[in-house]
C-alpha cells in the first residue's frame, strides 16, 4: 500500500501534466501576450515592438470615441440580458406549463409545438445575416425599408425616420438586433429545466388557486434559477460583444458620429485601420477585465438571490 502510496503522485502528474500543459499554451499564454504587446507600439506588420509602458492607457482615458464605446457596451450589457432573459422565461413558460389540456392537465399553450421552430429559428442564423436582414429592416424606404414601408402601409407614414442615420437610435437598434438574435436559445434553455419539473407541483398549485403569475413566481422561478443563473453570465459575456452586428450593420466606425461604436469595433478599427496592435490590445484588455469583473459580480449577486428565493 505504502508503495501504491509513493506512486499515487508521479501517476497523477503523468496525466494531468500534457492537458494543463496544452491549455496553458493554447489558452493561458494568448492573454499574456496581449498584455505585454498592450504596454508596446507596434504596428502589427513588423517584428519590432517599441515598449511604451502604460502610454496606451493613457490614451484610452483620453479618447472620447472609446468612452462612447464603453457606454454603449454597458448598455448592451444591462438592457440585453434583461430583456432577452424575461422574454425567455415568459415564452418556455408559455410552451411548457401556459396551457390546460385534458382534465386540466398542465401543458403548454395550443400550437407550442410550431412555436418553439419560431422561436428558436433566429439562433441558427449567423450573425452577419442577422445584420444584414436588419440593416434592410431599418433602410429608408426609397432603398426598400421594411419598417417604413410597413408604417406607410397602414396610415403611420409620420412615425418613419432614417433609423439608421439618426444617432439617438443607433445603440437601441442594436439592443433589439441581439435580443432578437439571442432569445431563441434560452427559449429553449429555460424549457429544458422546466420540463424536469414534476407536474404534481404545478397540479397542487392549481388546485390551490394560484394564479399563473404566482405560480411562476413561488414554483418556476425559484426552481430553473440555476439555470437562470448560468444563463444571465453566459448571456452578460455575449452583449459583452456585438461586434458582428454593430460591424456589419452599422460599419467600422460604428454609424453616424460612431453612436453605435462598441469596445468590439473599436478593437477591429484599432489593430486593421489605424495598424495600432498595442493600442488595439490595450482595448482588449480592457474588455477581459470588465467581462471578468461582470461574470464574478454576477455570479455573487445571482447566489445570494438564489439561496434567499429557496
């Protein structure tokens, strides 16, 4: 046994060393690298990097487009998850336990079957169609704007506008473009945790006379909030970006006077317009850090509400 002991250690390091090994090289190192070439000018078509300490930092407190990046970016990142995590729950809760079948048997509501192929539909399509569907959505309506020619159509032509020339509108344009991108998926996130729910505890509340706002309330909530939980950091990392959508439907510099400009962009704009690779990573380190910040700060505050809801 003593022997078996003494080997435990050196065949334990025998597997765990090559997959740490792998992941530190293939995961680990890529971030190191972009913090030193960070602190360094290069313009990304060279070998040579001039190290500049923190003078891209620097540069970035004193940038107003970025700060306009940075703002939009926490739109995206409060406004987002919100929305496209309440309509997730309200539609599975809807497919799953919104209906009465036979001898009032909890189901979900007539046709969720259809339904859930809608819902989930948008999720299969790529990012750059889903922009470039919108950007046809809201066109002015002489280049055949869907919106507008819709609003026209039924006596509403005072509400058009050039959605997409108008700055006030952009960042909120691509709050919808990603909620409509991304609810999809937690439609069918939130189903898979409520059908694992036993419907004896939906049948006792019923004959209880819960309504079915209390119902999701007392019973569906405080039981999928794990998955909830799960799904409002993965869905905070993802608003965290939008650098597809905002590329391509808004372009590089992020629309009429860079109103729709997020940290993403700008990365793209940094490193493959101005070929400013360390300003470019400077800005990338800055969203490592505030993803980080959010995924940690949220999985604190998600905990605590969990354990005070069970």
């Amino acid at each position: 046994m003593s022997a078996l002991r003494h080997g435990k250690y050196p065949f334990i390091l025998t597997f765990l060393i090559p997959p740490v090994g792998i992941y530190a090289l293939y995961m680990l190192s890529p971030y190191v690298q972009a913090i030193y070439i960070s602190l360094t000018e290069w313009s990304g078509l060279s070998a040579n990097q001039k190290f500049i300490g923190f003078d891209n930092y620097v540069e970035m407190w004193n940038d107003d487009q970025l700060r306009t990046a940075l703002r939009n970016n926490l739109i995206l990142l409060v406004v987002v998850p919100v929305l496209t995590l309440v309509l997730g729950l309200f539609f599975a809760s809807m497919l799953n336990v919104g209906g009465r079948g036979r001898s009032q048997a909890i189901t979900g509501v007539r046709g969720s079957s259809i339904y859930k192929v809608v819902y989930f539909f948008p999720q299969v399509l790529p990012h750059a169609i889903v922009a470039i569907m919108f950007a046809y959505v809201f066109a002015p309506s002489n280049a055949g704007g869907i919106l507008n020619n819709i609003l026209e159509a039924i006596g509403l032509g005072s509400l058009t506008q050039l959605w997409l020339g108008e700055p006030k509108y952009l960042i909120w344009i691509v709050v919808l473009v990603m909620t409509w991108a991304f609810v999809g998926f937690y439609v069918v996130l939130f189903s898979a945790a409520m059908q694992s729910i036993p419907r004896d505890i939906y049948e006792a509340a019923l004959l209880d006379g819960s309504s079915r706002l209390t119902t999701f309330r007392k019973v569906t909530l405080p039981l999928v909030w794990d998955t909830v939980q799960v799904g409002w950091v993965y869905m905070a990392i993802q608003a965290m970006d939008g650098f597809a959508i905002v590329h391509i439907m808004l372009g590089v510099n992020g629309g009429v006077q860079g109103a729709g400009d997020v940290l993403g962009v700008a990365i793209y704009r940094a490193a493959f317009a101005d070929y400013d690779f360390g300003y470019a990573a400077a800005i990338g380190v800055l969203m490592l850090a505030l993803t980080m910040t959010i995924v940690v700060l949220f999985m604190r505050v998600l905990r605590r509400e969990r354990v005070e809801l069970a």
